[in-house]
C-alpha cells in the first residue's frame, strides 16, 4: 500500500476537495474560515496550501458566514454545500444558531470547530469549558443536538471512517443536514501516514429513492377516490429537480397546488392551476380550497404550523392525506397514507398509475379574486403616507425582472412575500422560515448570489434583522459579490408588536419608542451600510423607491435601499389563523377578550385525526 504523509488538517482539506457532486466539479465550493488559536495553525496551514482546489472566504461572524454556507447549499438545491471552520470557544458557540437553522430546513453544511486538546496536557486552555462531571465534554457538544452527525476527532486515523460517514449524510436525501466534526487543535497538526487511495476522487450522484409498490398503489387509490384533491409542494420538490416533474403531473389530473415557504417557484405564479401559499400566510385562493379538500397529497414538506394553520386549515370531515417525502419520518405524520421516496421519481409513477385519471378543475375565480386583492394590497400609496411592507413589496416587484432571486427570512416580510411575491422561475424565492431566523438575510444573499452568480439577488430585511447581523455586507463587498438590499424600517420589530396586541398585550418592549431607552433612537441605517462599502441611500417614497431600484441594478457593487415603513399594517386579504398561547389570566380586558377567541379557534383544531 503507497502513503503519504499529511497532517489530519491537511488530509482533511485533501479529501474534501476530492469529492464530487458531479464529474470535475466539486461537492464543497470552498471553506469559510474565521480563524483563532483552534484552527489557524493545523487548518489554517492546510488552507492556505490548497489554494483553488478548496478555496477559502474570510467574514466577519461565524454565524454570518454559517448562514452563507447554508444559503449556497439551498440555492444550489443541496447538490453542492460549504465547510466552515472556527476557533474553538465563542468562535465556534456562535455557529450553533446556524447550525439549529440547517437542522430545521434539513440543508447540508459542514461545521468544523476547532476542540480542546486531544492529548489534555494544558488543560484547561484558553476558552475551555469544564464540566466537573464529565472530562469528556467541551463547548463543541452544544452541537450534537442541532446536527444530522457529530463526531470529535482525536486521532489522526478517525478521519478514514468520520469523513466519509460526514458526507454520506450531507448527501442523503433523507438525512441531509448539518455535519459538525470538532476537531482537536492538537490532532489538526499530527502527521499520519495516509494510503493514497484514501485521496482518489469519489462521485455522490444524487439518489432517486423509487416507491415501495404498496404505498405507491395506495395513494393512487386514494387520489382516485378523491373528489376535491389538493398538492401542497414543499421545499423537496425543489431539491429533487422535481418542478417540470410537478406541472406535468398537475396539469395531466387537474390537481390544484399550494405552495410551503419553502416549495414557493416550484410552479410559476400565473400558472392556473399554482392556487400560491398556504397556511397561515396563504391566499385566500389555496386555503379555501385546502378548507374543502378530502385529500391532501403533501410533497416534500413538514407539514409545519404555518403550512397547516396549527392544524385548523383542513375542515373536510373526510379528509385524508398522503405524504410523499424520502423521510419516512415526515411521511407518516398525521396518520398520512405513506409514500416513501423522491419528489419527481414519485410524481413520475403516480402518473402513471392514475393514467386517465382527472379531477375536477378548480374554480377559476378563487384565483383571480386573489390577485384582485393582491395588486390592491401591492399597489403604491397615494399621499405621503408611510408605506406598509407590501406596497415596498409591488415597488420591488415592479423593479425586478423575472430572474431575481428574492431572499428573506424573519419578521413579518416572509408572511407578505409568501402571500404577495409573485416567482417567475424555480429558485426565485429564498425564504429561510424553517426556523426564521432574524440576520440571516444579508448573509443568506450573499451565499445565494455565489451559487446562483449570473441572477440578480435582492436581499429584503427590516431594521430588526438589519441589526441583528449586518456584517457580511462588508463581505459581499469585499468579495465583490453584489447584493441589493432592501431595509425597511419600522423602528423596532414590527411584526412581534402586531402579535403582541392582537393578543391582547399592550405595545411593549418591541417597537424602539415603546422600550426603556434614555434617548430616542436615531439609526442612520444607510450611513451604517454605506461605511461598510456599500452604495446606499434613503428614500421616502414608493416612487423614489422604485427609481433608487433602477440605480441599485445598474450599479456595480452592493446598494443598500432604506425606506420607512408603517409597524402598525399588514396585508389582511388571506392568511389564517396560527396558535399562539394566550394568557389564562390577565387584569386586561383585551387579553381576556383575546383569550376567548383562542379557545373558540382551538376547537378547530383536528391533529392527528384521519
């Protein structure tokens, strides 16, 4: 057998970069590193020797660029992913909301932390956490909790096995998630002597799980008997490249689709049969079909409290459903007919199956009164009057062509957009709302603009999540990988204050004028973009929103828009009721009021009913 010798970082990095999602083009698009005294000098040297063949990008948070690596696996549809390498303490702590968000939205990333020493000789080291009953545990155990597989390397050799099994999960297409490998500093420098074979590259095609015969006659069955069926797509028809797979199958049976947060594109929204969103940030098109459906075939979706409307959406007294999903635990929710395998393997056999099969058409005018409400709720204001989300919504609309990729996460923007934005082409709308996390959009653009290079890329964030995190604007700078930002400021965080009183609290504690503060804020937040490298500049009306838009697409680096918004609106045309627990007791009267409305609408509530 021929070796070579190679530290565990360097065989690391050598192995990674071997791996292929396709013949010649690798599985990792490069390695995000921020680093400190647990991985500068064993990755850090194995970087920096691998040049292209593992390119390395430096942020600004190990959480920004976690969010960046994620994105990049989400645009690119989970074929391909991104590494990410901190130093151990806080460096690595703060990928673990990252880490929770890949989980949540099942999007492969690997995580590598540098760890402890192996060898425990200088014990405790700078930023050590002690457990005093366990010598085993350091800060790097935070992960094992949000990742699809953990495992610490303290030898050299573990590599042989815990690389392989790392990416056999991030290109499972039911186990796909996150991967952290924490890594001792001290390992990271050990030589090995490694068999060259180790280091041949290896292919991983994307696997087509085919249907079980029984589960597949099943919901053919089912679908047949069906009078009023309904698809819901979710974020799995996408990453199975099953779009045109879905439109044939749809317009072949009649069978109108809705859309999750995550399946949104999948079909084009002028297509006749595309019903929009669902749920409780839906249209009233799709939930007053999904209200009457007696069966629901859900593809590739959790089937999450936004999707279902907590459960209350679906009031057909026999309705069924049927989940397609390669997860066989989302596939048996809810007492669901299973059907276990890929989105467009699936789709393609239950045609055939329902050969002659058609259901009734739905009605037309469900659809067009939608967008009757939409265009209304998008239009620009007249007067000076400060503009709610979705009027900036229709001037952003208004401004873009049909390949922008739309991205957002977090606030009330992703209700509006799941509702009001209207995707031309698959891919067109990136909303992280799995696990909806404020800061991920400046950073999730940036990793969506690197994979999806020649689209335009919008980035939309309130003033919250502006804050929240900002810093990989300067990265996209640096990089020069141009985004357009949207900052709507409402002063605080709008949407929480909405909640906050329709359930029957005071305005408290979320808006910037309503918390313990000694001075009023005064944010200049387009000085903050524009010192970060970014063109910016504030407007304050739709009119000269939209005109600022026309700048920021001919411009050539990352433009920065702020616009002042109402906190107070949202869009009341569709959407759906979504639990939040009220308070029992209360001294207000509009909390008990509230109270009563929540107890009214739980009795609608029908999970795990057939």
């Amino acid at each position: 057998m021929t070796t070579i010798r190679l530290t565990a970082a360097q065989a690391m990095v050598r192995w990674l970069a071997a791996q292929e999602a396709e013949p010649g083009v690798p599985f990792l698009a490069g390695c995000w590193a921020i680093f400190g005294h647990g991985n500068v000098a064993g990755l850090g040297e194995a970087l920096a020797a691998a040049g292209d063949t593992l390119p390395t990008y430096r942020g600004h948070n190990e959480q920004g660029v976690a969010h960046a690596a994620i994105a990049y696996a989400k645009a690119a549809r989970r074929r391909r992913a991104m590494a990410v390498t901190t130093s151990i303490g806080p460096g690595a702590t703060n990928m673990v909301t990252a880490a929770a968000l890949a989980h949540v939205n099942r999007l492969p990333v690997l995580l590598i932390p540098g760890d402890v020493f192996a060898s425990r000789a200088p014990d405790p080291v700078l930023q050590q956490i002690e457990d005093f009953q366990d010598g085993t545990v350091s800060a790097n155990d935070c992960f094992r909790p949000v990742s699809r597989y953990f495992d610490r390397i303290q030898r050299p050799e573990q590599l042989l096995t815990a690389l392989p099994r790392a990416m056999a999960v991030m290109t499972d297409p039911a186990e796909c998630g996150p991967v952290t490998l924490a890594f001792c500093q001290d390992t990271q420098a050990q030589a090995h002597d490694w068999p060259e074979s180790f280091f041949t590259p290896r292919l991983w095609p994307q696997r087509r799980v085919q249907p079980d015969a029984g589960e597949l006659a099943a919901v053919a069955e089912a679908l047949r008997a069906a009078t009023k069926p309904l698809i819901i797509a979710g974020g799995g028809v996408h990453y199975s490249d099953a779009c045109d797979a879905l439109t044939e199958f749809a317009e072949t049976h009649q069978v109108p689709v809705a859309e999750t947060q995550a399946g949104k594109s999948a079909l084009p929204w002028d297509h006749p049969l595309n019903l929009g969103a669902i749920g409780v940030t839906g249209t009233s098109a799709a939930n007053a079909v999904a209200a009457e459906a007696d069966l629901i075939l859900a593809i590739g979706t959790r089937m999450q409290d936004f999707t279902t409307g907590s459960w209350t959406l679906f009031r057909n007294p026999d309705r069924r459903f049927a989940m397609l999903n390669t997860a066989a635990y989302d596939a048996a929710k809810q007492g669901a007919l299973p059907l276990v395998c890929d989105a467009r393997a699936g789709l393609g056999a239950l045609g055939t199956a329902l050969d002659g099969w058609r259901a009734a058409p739905p009605d037309a005018g469900l659809k067009a009164a939608w967008l009757v409400e939409a265009e209304a709720a998008t239009a620009a204001p007249e007067g000076n009057a400060l503009p709610s989300d979705a009027q900036v919504i229709g001037g952003v609309q208004r401004a873009t062509g049909p390949d922008t990729v739309l991205v957002c996460a977090a606030g009330g923007l992703p209700g509006e957009l799941h509702k009001l934005w209207q995707a031309s082409r698959p891919g067109g709308y990136h909303v992280e709302y799995g696990y909806s996390c404020m800061g991920y959009e400046i950073a999730g653009g940036l990793g969506a603009k690197m994979a999806l290079p020649g689209r335009e890329v919008v980035v939309m964030a309130g003033d919250g999540s502006y804050m929240m995190m900002n810093s990989e604007l300067a990265t996209s700078v640096m990089l020069g990988v141009k985004l357009i930002l949207v900052v709507l400021d409402n002063r605080g965080f709008g949407c929480i204050d909405r909640l906050q009183r329709a359930t029957g609290g005071e305005s408290f504690n979320n808006l910037l004028d309503t918390a313990r503060h000694r001075e009023t804020s005064a944010i200049d937040v387009a000085a903050h973009a524009a010192s970060m490298g970014a063109i910016s500049e504030k407007v304050g009306s739709i009119a000269e929103f939209e005109a600022a838009m026309c700048r920021a697409r001919a411009a050539d680096r990352s433009y920065a828009i702020v616009i002042e918004t109402d906190p107070g609106v949202s869009t009341e045309a569709g959407g759906h009721w979504w639990e939040v627990a009220v308070p029992e007791v209360s001294d207000r009267a509009e909390v008990k009021a509230a109270r009563a409305a929540y107890e009214t609408a739980r009795r609608e509530q029908r999970s795990g009913e057939r």
